[in-house]
C-alpha cells in the first residue's frame, strides 16, 4: 500500500492509499482477538507490552459483567473488545472512518455481539451521548499525544462514570487532564498508576491511569 501525501507539514500520512499488491490491510491477533487493521488506523506495534498495557486497564477497570463501557478515542476497537466479554455493552468512539470500519469487522470476526462503534470526533460525541442520557459505568480513554480536549472532559463529568481509566502515550497531558478531573467540583480522584515501556531505548512510556469517582 502506498499512501500518498502532498502536503508539506508535520502530519505524516495523507487520505489517499493505493493498493499496489496484495491486500489494503494487515492482520494481527491482540489479547485473543483477531485485530484487522487499515493503513490509517491506529494500533500499538509492540504486541506483547501492548497487551500488558490492556491487561492494566483491565484490572483497573475491575469490571464485573454487567456494565456499561464507553471507549473514546477506540481506534480499531482493541482496548474495547478486549473487554467486552466482561461488561453488558460496548460503545466505542473514532474520529477516523477508516478505524471505525475496523472496530466494527473485528467485532463481527470476534463474535462480539454487545459493542457498537461511531465514527466522529471524541468531544462531540460524549457530549451528544450525555446529552441523550447515556450513562457509563466505565469510561476509558486513549487520546493522541495532545491528549483530551476540554468538551471531551467536561462529557465525561457530566456523565459521571463510577471509573475512568486513562491510557497516555504523553504523561504531561494526561497529567494535565488528570489534574482537571480531579478539581473538586468534578469530584474524581487519582487512585492508580502505572507505566508500560513499549518503545525500550527511548523516553517514551505509555501510562496507565484509574480514577474514581468520589461520592458523597
């Protein structure tokens, strides 16, 4: 597949791919699961910390079956169907179309019948869903480097999740967010962390985060 980008900037891949030979996608297998992947849709290369790294966001989440898991920023839905043999439904959340179609084919190659996966930017549809009723549970995120943007926080506190479980490729943002989540008026509280080293020889280092809700 070759991708095709004629713009002079930082963004690495443009929108075009062209198949060349061969199939347009790769295959991988991610905590059991058989993971199809398109050339935009993200995904962590190194496998086996990768799946450490969900492994943590698993025992963070402590899910017990029956509840409801929103995944934002899903990607190709790996974190998610990961899980959703332990929670009562899915909803997965993807800007990028490509990802989106992904999620959804690996859902149906898994056999997993309770998630459903939307296409749109992160912060827009937390808010419509909050704005709807939709009450998880248990909220996971993976943003970008850049981390979450503030309509994306400010749906979260609204929809109130018991859990928050946030994984980062950038420990400033997600401290930055962490620190947002956990003022007072929204009421959540830094409980765990833990980092994975999936780029050995590198600064880089994925953090695993759970929050909790405080009550009364």
């Amino acid at each position: 597949v070759v991708n095709v980008n004629p713009d002079n900037t930082n963004v690495i891949l443009g929108d075009n791919n062209i198949t060349v030979y061969g199939s347009d996608c790769i295959e991988d297998v991610m905590c059991g699961n058989k993971i199809t992947l398109s050339p935009l849709s993200f995904y962590q290369v190194n496998t086996e910390q990768a799946e450490k790294l969900y492994g943590i966001a698993a025992e963070f989440a402590d899910l017990k079956g029956n509840e409801e898991l929103f995944d934002l920023y899903c990607g190709a839905g790996t974190i998610g169907l990961s899980m959703a043999d332990r929670v009562s439904h899915l909803t997965g959340v993807e800007v990028v179309e490509q990802a989106v179609e992904n999620a959804k084919a690996n859902a149906k190659a898994n056999g997993v019948t309770n998630a459903d996966f939307i296409c749109g930017d992160a912060g827009e549809i937390a808010d419509r869903l909050q704005k709807e009723g939709r009450k998880p549970d248990v909220i996971i995120v993976d943003p970008p480097r850049k981390g979450c943007d503030q309509l994306t926080l400010d749906a979260i506190v609204k929809m109130a999740p018991e859990k928050i479980v946030m994984i980062s490729c950038n420990p400033a943002t997600a401290a930055r967010d962490c620190k947002i989540l956990c003022e007072e008026a929204n009421g959540y509280k830094l409980k765990r962390v833990k980092g994975v080293d999936l780029f050995p020889g590198t600064v880089h280092c994925e953090t695993a985060v759970l929050l909790v809700k405080e009550r009364g």
